[in-house]
C-alpha cells in the first residue's frame, strides 16, 4: 500500500496543466478487476463506466470497489473541516498528502495552495504545484506574464485579471482576485455537488459526472460581460461554463448557477444528447439547494430546506398567484423576462419545497419521480399535474399556498 502515492503520482495525466484522477478498481467476485469510473452503486448494482460503455454489474458480483469515487466519502468532511480553519502550512499539506494517496489529484491541488498561504516558503507545496526554483525563490507561471514570484503572481491576478486555474474533481474554476476566494468558491462547489448526490442521486438515478464543470469568476461586476440587463450571474449550456463575479470575496449566485450546471451536465451525460426540462424544476431546485447552505465562506452547512423566507413571501404575498398547471408550464425563458419574475422564482421554489417538505411522503415520492423523468426527456406538465395534485388541483394550491405563508416569518 506504501506504493500507491506513487503509483498515482505515475499515472496522473496532465490536461492543459490539471491533473486528471485515475480509475477506480472494481474487484470481481470471480477475480477479474475493471477500472474505469464508477459512476452509481446502489443496493443492487453498481453502474461502472468502462472502455466509453455504461455496464450494470449486479452487486453481489462485486467482491470490493476502490479508487477516488469512494475516497470522496472519507474526504469530504475533511473539505468542509479544513476550510472552517484559516490556512495552516502543516494541516493544510498533510491533507494534500492524504489526498495524493487516495487518488484526488485534482483537490489534492486546493489544499496545496492553501499550505502555500499560510507559508509562501513551503518547497512541498511549491513542488506539488509544479512551480520552479531559483536561488531562493520560487516562481510560479501567470498566464501571458511568463513566470514569476507567489506575491508577483498575487498582484497580477489581483491588477490584471489574470486568473488562477483551481481544479477540483467536478469543476475547473478559473478566476483574478483573491487566492483565498477563489478557494472558498472551489470547496463550496465541490460540497454543493456532493450535497445534491447524496439527496438525489438514488432516487433520481443520475450518474457521476465525466468531466469537469468549468466555472469562469472574474474580480468584480465592472470586468463581467452580462447578458443582458437582467441577468446576474449564469450557467451557459452552449460552452457548458458558469460565469460569476466577485463581490465582497464571493461569487455572486455560485451554488445556484452551479447547480444549473450540475443537472444540464448530469442529463446531457444520461440522454447523449440536449435535455429539456422543466422551468420550475431547473430554477426552483437551484434556488432550495442555494437556500439549504448557510453563509460560511468555503465551508457552508448544508440543511435540506432551510428556507429562504424572500421567496416564500413572493408566493404567499402574490395578489393573485400562478396555478400549479401554469407554473409546471413555465420553460426556463419564461424566469428571464422581467413581468412578475420574483413570484415566478417564489411558487418554483415553494413548489420543489413544499413538495419534500410539505409532510406528504407521498409528495417526496412523485417529486423524485418528477426529477429523475426529468434527466430523461420524460416529463410533461400533464403528467405531473395530475401526479402531484390527482384531480383536485385547488386543493393542492391552497395546500401548497399554506406551506409557502407558514415559512414566510421567521
Ligand atoms: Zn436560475
């Protein structure tokens, strides 16, 4: 075992200058081992992708599973506990180390620049990161400004708007300001994505992401391209990247675009092909998975359901508020244009609570229903309307309408 940081040291291939995590190993009851990504395991079978097929593995066929996938449950609450902590050199690169030797190249690489602030000397963390010695000094390539010292390289991305490129398992974030926001966004990213697979996935049955998500946060609102006048921050399908901007060390709507990134990459992956689903299902989601974490920079508390009290007011407050087949109707379009977009934003997301939260199990049941149909192409209005609220459909909406008004005070 004392070989295996080697042995992942060996086989890390380097993309553009990010690491790539190896396979996991699946051992066979017969004694066969396949490596590739393991992609779902459930009670009954253990969803493996190998050589680009998608192969369903009986799980009593299955002697043992190894490899980054499952490293990821030991390292997450390490993620969460070392960014409620300032940097610290020697925490910071012990964990490093730890995740070198479970395969979690990419994240090995967070925790590494973290070493490096609390000690800019650190020649381990240096090295990791593939930065150069000389006489004394370090260097450290910035991209079009060749290469130089950690506090140079500071600067410039701070000046510049040169970006930094973090890699962790599921995104590649690229962004100027500060190392240490950029950081945060990373871990917060990387919990957002292990919060939302631990709800769902075995409900909704979709598989661990292939590839990266790419996220581009420049330093302030003044250097970010908008879209348009009402849009903030955003998730582009076309390019498959979320792009953000800081404000005061954070990225304006991060886990909420990310999580639109995360279900568009997610179905893409299922159908091969463009997804469409539902509006209220894509923003109402994306607004309670936002709520459920509290505010900590880098080390959010997640709590399914915390409620956000803004949007569940816009419902409960609505003069007249959207019948529940009108707001399973809404295409995302519908969310951008300005004529009563909060309410929208409210009944989508007192929806997807009141659906999981509302005390109905057979409510949470049709919702997972909903969602993994979703990833599918096989949802339609009709069907769920007639799920969610059989055929007594204001019965529902006073129902529904009640939950949003009980959650709108504290
Ligand atoms: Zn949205």
């Amino acid at each position: 075992m004392a070989l295996a940081p080697l042995l992942f040291a060996a086989l890390a291939v380097l993309s553009g200058g990010e690491p790539e995590d190896p396979p996991d190993t699946v051992l066979l009851v017969g004694g066969k081992e396949l490596q590739g990504v393991v992609l779902r395991e459930t009670s009954s079978t253990l969803a493996l992708r190998f050589e680009r097929r998608d192969l369903e593995i009986p799980i009593e066929e299955v002697r043992t599973w190894s490899g980054p996938r499952r490293s990821r449950r030991d390292y997450l609450p390490r993620l969460h506990a070392a960014f409620r902590r300032p940097p610290d050199a020697g925490l910071d690169r012990k964990l490093a180390a730890w995740c070198t030797a479970n395969g979690l190249l990419r994240d090995a690489r967070v925790h590494w620049w973290r070493a490096l602030l609390a000690d800019p000397r650190s020649a381990a963390a240096h090295r990791a990161l593939g930065h150069r010695p000389q006489g004394e000094e370090w260097l450290l390539p910035v991209e079009g400004r060749g290469w130089r010292s950690f506090e140079e390289a500071r600067a410039l991305h701070r000046e510049e708007n040169r970006p930094w490129g973090i890699p962790s398992a599921h995104f590649r974030v690229r962004g100027s300001g500060e190392l240490e926001d950029l950081l945060a966004a990373s871990a917060e990213l990387e919990l957002l994505y292990a919060a939302y697979y631990d709800r769902y996935q075995l409900g909704a049955g979709f598989p661990e992401l292939l590839a990266p998500i790419a996220v581009e946060i420049h330093a302030s609102a003044d250097s970010f391209p908008r879209l348009s006048g009402t849009v903030d921050a955003y998730y582009s399908p076309a390019t498959a990247t979320v792009h953000s901007y800081f404000f005061g060390g954070r990225a304006s709507q991060l886990l909420h675009e990310a999580m639109h990134a995360i279900q568009d990459r997610g179905a893409r992956q299922m159908l091969r092909g463009d997804p469409s689903m539902p509006g209220w299902l894509v923003e109402g989601l994306a607004c309670y998975m936002a709520a459920s974490f509290d505010d900590a920079p880098g080390a959010p508390r997640f709590e399914a359901g915390r409620p956000d009290r803004m949007l569940m007011r816009a419902h409960a407050e609505a003069v007249r508020p959207a019948s529940l087949g009108r707001v399973l109707r809404y295409e995302s379009g519908d969310f951008a244009a300005s004529t009563r977009q909060h309410e929208k934003y409210g009944q989508a997301y007192s929806l997807v609570h009141f659906l999981q939260h509302g005390g109905r199990p057979e409510l949470e049941a049709a919702f997972l229903q909903i969602l993994a149909a979703s990833h599918l192409r096989r949802s339609t209005a009709q069907a769920d309307e007639r799920l969610l609220a059989g055929d007594d459909a204001p019965a529902f909406g006073a129902a529904w309408r009640a939950h949003a008004a009980a959650l709108a005070e504290d």
